[in-house]
C-alpha cells in the first residue's frame, strides 16, 4: 500500500470493538492512570535502540491494557473524546517535572535521562517503539496506543513532536490528558535541541500538513489547518458540474500521501460480519468490476451555518456560507458489486439490510458509516470513486479511493477509503455519533447524543448565489443573459419601466435522497409576493449529461424580474417628489436628495430602506425549506436550510461633478455593484482564518 499513513493495532481494534460488542457509550472506560513515581523509571540513556524502560518497568501498559479498550475512530478532537477523558476518575499520578532550560544551563532534573531529537526520529511510526515529544519531554508511547480514543492516529506523530496533532484536535489541551501522557515520559530533550525558551526550535516540529495539496486561490478559506474552504459565489454554480479545483473542500485532519505512480496498489479491505476479511487493491477494483457514473452533489451538513447563526443564533462550527456544497460527475465501481463478491449474501430486500451498516474509514482515521440498504440499492448509487469530472480524484478529495454516497450528507463519503466493515453497528468515529446530528431548539450545547438519528439523506435547500440590479442588467453583464436575450447594452429588458430595474438572480437548489426539485419560488419582497424561477435543464445538455438512478445533482435556477425601486424609497421626505426616470435618481444622488430619500451611505445603514430577496425550494415530495431557521436552530448549526433571504439596498454612488448613479449592495452574493462587497467578506475571511490558523 502506497500510503504513509501506518495501519498497525487500528485493524484489530476496530475489529474487535466496532463488529461485536455494542458500545455504551456512557459506559466506557477511561485510560488508567499509574501510580508510580516517575523519576524511577527511565535509566539514563542517549541510545534509541533499546528501550529504556525494563520488561518489569511496564505498569502502565498493564494499567492500560486492562482498561476497556476504545474502538478506533472515536476520535480525538470531539466530544466522545472528552466524555472518555472526562469519565477518568483517577487522578492520583505524579505531576510532569517542570521544564526548566535556559541560555545559562539545563535545570532541569538531572537523573532524568536526556535524549537527542534525533534519537527520537528514529522511533517513528514504523518503530516497534514509537515516541514521541511534547514540550521539551519525550514518551515512548508504545503501550499507550492501543488505549489510545484515537487509535493509531497517534502515531502519526511518532518520531515527532504531538504538538501539532493536539493543536488540531484541541481537546487534548485537557489536564486528563497530559496526566495520562506523563505515564509515558521516559525522559528530557536534551538541551542542544532546545533554543532560548526551552522547546525544540519551530523547523524542528513536523507540520502533519506539510504534504497537503496546493490550492486554488479562489476559493474562500475558513481554515487553513486543516484546509476547510468552499468557492466564492461567482464560480459555485457558474457551471453545473463544479471544477474540480473548485469544489468546496472540507477536511478534519491531514491529506495523505499517496505515491500517484503506486496508487493502483493502494489497498481496501472489506470485512464482513462473519469475520471474513477481503482485500482488493485499486488495480484489481478496476479490472474486476464494471465502472459507473453518478452525477451527485456533496453537500456538509454545515452548509449555510451562517445563515442560521445571523438569523438565529450562536452556532457552533466553522461558519460556512452556501458553497459548503458543490456537484460533480463521479466514476468508479457499485459498492454492492464488491460487497457481493468480497461474500456479503444479504440482499437489499432483507430485514438484516436495514439493521446493518457500512462502516468506513479513511486513511487518516476519519471514519462514518450508512446503512447496508443504502449501500446495497439497486437504485442507491453507491459508489468506490476513483474519478471526478473525468479526471483522476484530486487529493483534496480523496486520491486515490473514496466512497460517494449520492443523496446523503457528504460526512458519509469517506475520502481516501481504505476499509470498509458491514457491521451490526453505526461507524463509531464522533463523526457518525456526534458532529452530524442534529437537535430541538431548545436542546442546547449538550444533548443526548444518541437520542438523534446521525444524518444521513439530506434536507431540501436552496440558495441565490448571484443578483444582479438595474444598469449590470442593462448593460448585458448577467452570464447568462447573452446577446442573444436582447439584454445588450443596446436592447434594455423590455419589461423595464422607468419606475422599475431589472433584476436578474441565480442559484442552486438540491434536496437529498434523490428527490428531484419540481419547482423554486422567488420573492423579490420579503415574501409578500411570490413568482418562479426557471429551473435549467442541464441534465438533457448534452454536454452535462447526468448519470444515476436518482436526481443527485442540483438544480440550477435563474431568475428575471422587474425590482419596483420608487417602492423602496421614502415618500415621506420634505424633498420634491423622485422624478419617475431614473437618470433622474442620479441627479438626486449628486444634489443630495438621495440621503434624504434613503439613498444613503453606509454610516446610516439603519435607515436604509432595503427589500429582501428570498429563495426556497419545493421537490417530488412536495417537501419545501422551513420559513425560519429559529425554528430549526440547533446549536451546532447543521441543516441550515431556511428560505435563504439576501437583503438588498438602494445607494447612491458618486457622480464626481456629474450625475450620480443608483447602485445596491449586499455582503452576501455577486453580481456588478455586489462583487465589491462579496471581496471585501472573501478578504475578512481569510484573515481571521490566517490569524487563527497562521498563514499556510
Ligand atoms: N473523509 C475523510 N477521510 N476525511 C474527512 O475529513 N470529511 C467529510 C467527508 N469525507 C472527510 C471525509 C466531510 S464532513 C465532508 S462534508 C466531505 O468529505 C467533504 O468532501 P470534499 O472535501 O471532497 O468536498
């Protein structure tokens, strides 16, 4: 296999811990704690081959061992984690020595032993004893791993420092967890690794996201460590299969490394629920199984938080806008192809199809799970991706396998797959029992997490991800209003009276399951009128041709009207009358009667008069988006799928001596006149994300 990423006690654990046993999750055990004083354990030594620990000098790995062990996947970072951590009753361990190194000598204990950091590289993940640093102390935490919540995950630091890895997954910054992490210290850094405030200097502290890809400039990043980003408004839906350096990028770790030229040899195994183990490489995945195309979606459950948190409330979680979704034309083998021949007899119509599940995991240890009657359908769709708008996946989305579940929320299309369990269980990873769940209003920050259902077949939503007002109509600037739809600088919209603009708006809209969009509805006036957008017909282009059983994909939309604009300014002004032309609007701009007519500049945002723009949605089942997203809050902001309302703002703009103009604004979505502003939230964005995250 071509992977970096070391595969050692994970497969027994999930094994052991995922197929059998239920997990309780309220009755899980925590990592124990030894009592034994630290300073006796680790002889002074500086070589890395033998451990300097003794064969009786190991209380801490029985300690361990005894412990209930945690299944894989339940992972660092979340809320399982710190349930596990937090169900840790021992606190009866000795406390880390204090470091102690500066420019004038090493302080620090001196019967403790000192070790080179290139003593600890040479206990990397492939090690029989994998260490690792924190701070300025090495652990050889070799008996730790297979107590670890984490799994393996660990080792990825093996030969390095954790520090990066418990940056990520801050949960870590947990008193419990250095405790337990002190069981293991077996010595210091020595000094001649440290600089001036005693850690090891920055270049010396592997970067887990050193190999990631590099990205596309355009896209709008919320976190640079790991990338979490989606496309700006403009190029979200500009086409209806999303470019592929486009497509929203949502990840929890790392990108692992898979040689291009040994991809072929990249392995998946599949287990069954009789134990019975099979594997296939991609090669053999190619050659045995016929390919299939699928045109779906993936969309986060997260898409839109914004939304929900300006319109609701706090919501937890990276903040996305309506790019946390995007389509693509997938290629790859059926999963129930390769589950039949791996030896799975169950058939879709089978009582055993809706109690079982397929659990994946991916090569950095992300894992989430579907029920087998999704992945066995005839009409499910389920694929083992190896390709993505014709070309091969790109890391970001999970070179060289991944699995794609059309329909369902993208948490379950696990990238870089490289096992699959039929389990009578959910994955156990917090991923499928925690993050993407959703709650009642009234639940607050700590529900009972396995009242509610793990998402999976997502909710009907929409969005407008382009207006367009007044002269950018005009002036032929919408995309696709070409020439050929008389919009031309010379041909005005023939639906223009003087006392109207015209107003152009386009978007998405995707319901999951499979359930195709029959119809968009558009309000150009905070939902006191309704008319209908066009529904594009992508599918029968044949240059877009869509692919599966099922509607997938989105559904592209656009939108022409006439905005009433003399409606939206104040008539109760001691000003002359608006004179009916617009031109004339100009004039009033330069003059000054714009400010009192509402025309006004950003200092008096208040007393704006705006008009709201809303889009919502109806598909197959006549199933339509909710009203508000009071009334769905939940405080992790998933399923955020309200009308999605734009609120739009007359505003003069400066004639420098000649007649001003009319313009509007929004933060929210592009068009002429919006794209400035659409910049100026990319721009905010990203700086507070390099602020926290430090510039990649
Ligand atoms: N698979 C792995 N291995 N690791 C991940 O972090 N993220 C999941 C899913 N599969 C994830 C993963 C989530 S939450 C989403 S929304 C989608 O991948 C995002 O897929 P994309 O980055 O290709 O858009």
């Amino acid at each position: 296999m071509a992977t970096r990423i070391p595969r050692i006690a994970a497969d027994k654990l999930l094994k052991h811990a995922t197929r059998r046993a239920p997990i309780n999750l309220t009755t899980c055990q925590p990592c124990r704690l030894r009592t034994r004083p630290l300073h006796t354990s680790a002889p002074r030594r500086t070589s890395p081959d033998t451990n300097p620990r003794s064969a009786s000098d190991k209380p801490a790995s029985s300690n361990v061992r005894t412990a209930r062990v945690a299944p894989v996947g339940w992972l660092v970072g979340g809320g399982l984690v710190a349930s596990f951590l937090a169900l840790s009753q021992n606190h009866d361990t000795e406390h880390l020595p204090e470091a102690s190194v500066s420019p004038s000598g090493d302080n620090r204990d001196p019967s403790i032993p000192r070790f080179r950091l290139s003593d600890v590289r040479k206990h990397g993940p492939d090690s029989s004893e994998p260490w690792v640093t924190f701070e300025d102390k090495v652990y050889n935490i070799t008996d730790w791993i297979e107590a670890h919540p984490g799994g393996d995950v660990i080792l990825r630091a093996a030969g390095a420092s954790l520090e990066p890895y418990w940056n990520i997954f801050s949960i870590h910054n947990a008193p419990h967890v250095k405790e337990i992490l002190g069981q293991y210290m077996i010595g210091f850094i020595d000094a001649a690794d440290l600089g001036p405030d005693g850690r090891p200097a920055a270049e010396s502290i592997e970067d887990p996201f050193e190999d990631d890809p590099v990205r596309d400039p355009r896209l709008i990043t919320h976190t640079l460590k790991p990338r979490n980003a989606e496309p700006p408004n403009e190029e979200l839906d500009r086409t209806f299969y999303t470019p592929n350096d486009l497509f929203y990028i949502r990840h929890h770790m790392w990108v692992p490394v898979v040689e291009e030229a040994k991809a072929d040899e990249f392995a998946l195994t599949v287990e069954l629920p009789d134990g019975e183990v099979k594997q296939y490489t991609i090669g053999e995945l190619k050659a045995k199984f016929p390919m299939h195309k699928v045109t779906a979606v993936l969309q986060c459950s997260g898409n839109r938080r914004n939304d929900m948190t300006r319109h609701a409330g706090k919501t937890n979680g990276l903040q996305w806008g309506v790019g946390a979704i995007s389509n693509a034309e997938w290629e790859g083998v059926r999963l129930s192809d390769v589950l039949a021949d791996a030896g799975l007899n169950t058939t879709p119509d089978q009582p055993e199809a809706n109690s079982l599940h397929a659990q994946f995991t991916g090569a950095e240890a992300y894992g989430a799970s579907i029920p087998l009657s999704k992945a066995l359908s005839p009409t499910g769709d389920v694929l083992l991706a190896f390709n993505m708008n014709g070309e091969p996946l790109p890391r970001d989305h999970g070179f060289p396998l991944r699995a794609v579940v059309p329909g369902n929320v993208a948490a379950r299309s696990v990238k870089w797959l490289n096992k699959i369990v039929i389990s009578d269980e959910e994955s156990p990873s917090q991923w499928q029992r925690r993050d993407y769940k959703s709650f009642g209003p009234n639940e607050g920050p700590n529900p009972d997490w396995e009242k509610a259902p793990s998402i999976q077949e997502m909710p009907i939503t929409s969005a407008i991800t382009g207006v367009w007002v007044g002269d950018c109509v005009r002036k032929g600037k919408v995309p696709w209003m070409g020439a050929t739809e008389n919009h031309g600088t010379t041909n005005p919209c023939p639906e223009t009276t003087p006392d109207n603009e015209p107003i152009a708006l386009q978007g998405y809209a995707y319901s999951g399951g499979g359930r195709k969009i029959t119809r968009v509805d558009v309000s150009l006036d905070g939902g006191a009128t309704w008319d209908q957008a066009e529904l594009v017909d992508d599918c029968s282009n044949p240059a877009t041709p869509c692919h599966g059983n099922k509607t997938w994909g989105w559904t592209r939309w656009r939108y022409e009207g006439t905005l009433p604009v003399l409606s939206l300014l104040p008539t109760t002004t001691a000003t002359p009358a608006l004179p009916p032309a617009l031109q004339k609007v100009g004039q009033d701009c330069e003059d000054g009667f714009g400010r009192s007519r509402g025309l006004l500049g950003k200092k008096d945002e208040k007393n704006k008069k705006c008009t709201t723009l809303i889009v919502k949605a109806t598909d197959e089942s006549y199933n339509t988006q909710p009203e508000s997203h009071k009334g769905i809050y939940n405080v992790r902001g998933n399923l955020a799928t309200a009308w999605h309302r734009v609120k739009i703002c007359p505003e003069c703009t400066k004639g420098n001596g000649k007649p001003g103009g009319l313009t509007w604004s929004t933060g929210e979505t592009y068009g002429c006149g919006f794209r400035r502003e659409a910049e100026e939230v990319r721009v905010g964005m990203e700086r507070a994300a390099s602020l926290v995250n430090g510039k990649k």
